[in-house]
C-alpha cells in the first residue's frame, strides 16, 4: 500500500531487490517499494493516494529467493534515507 499520496516516479526491475515502484510524495519525501509482483498495479505518471495497492508482494529479490515473501520499504527525505515509521500513518 502506498504510504501516503503522491505520483509514481519510476517501476524497474533491479538486480537485486527485484521489482520497484517509486512514489514521489513531494517535498522531497519519495517511499520505495521493492521485492513486489512482477506486474505491480501501478504505472509511471500514476497518482495514487494514501493507503492505495500499488502490488502484491513477490519474491523477486534475487538476492533473498530463499527468504519468506515479505516487502523492502524505505523512504528518503532530499535524497537522504529517512526512518519509514517516521513517514507512516499511527495504527
């Protein structure tokens, strides 16, 4: 689920973490999901709100195929990495 609203700024698969979608929050604030689907449910230039499915998770992270499915989230702030929990909504 997307951490906040923003607009899709990139989809690839890397090398290792598999594939990735890029949110662009604004102000700086970009969130970054990988090890998703192969085909996530967003695209480049997609706005999308808080909350909203961006994928399923996958496995394909090359480097952790034997790993349990599970979600790489990270966040950055001006192109510095920032605390996700920082950037999430309170349950």
């Amino acid at each position: 689920l997307a951490a906040a609203a923003g607009t899709v700024e990139d989809v690839f698969a890397d090398d290792l973490f598999g594939t990735t979608v890029v949110i662009d929050h604004g102000s700086g604030l970009r969130s970054y999901y990988a090890n998703l689907q192969a085909q996530p449910n967003v695209s480049v230039g997609d706005t999308v709100t808080a909350g909203q499915t961006i994928g399923a998770v996958g496995n394909t992270a090359l480097c952790e195929t034997s790993a349990p499915y599970h979600l790489h989230l990270s966040m950055s702030l001006d192109d510095k990495s920032v605390d996700p929990t920082d950037y999430l909504p309170k349950l």
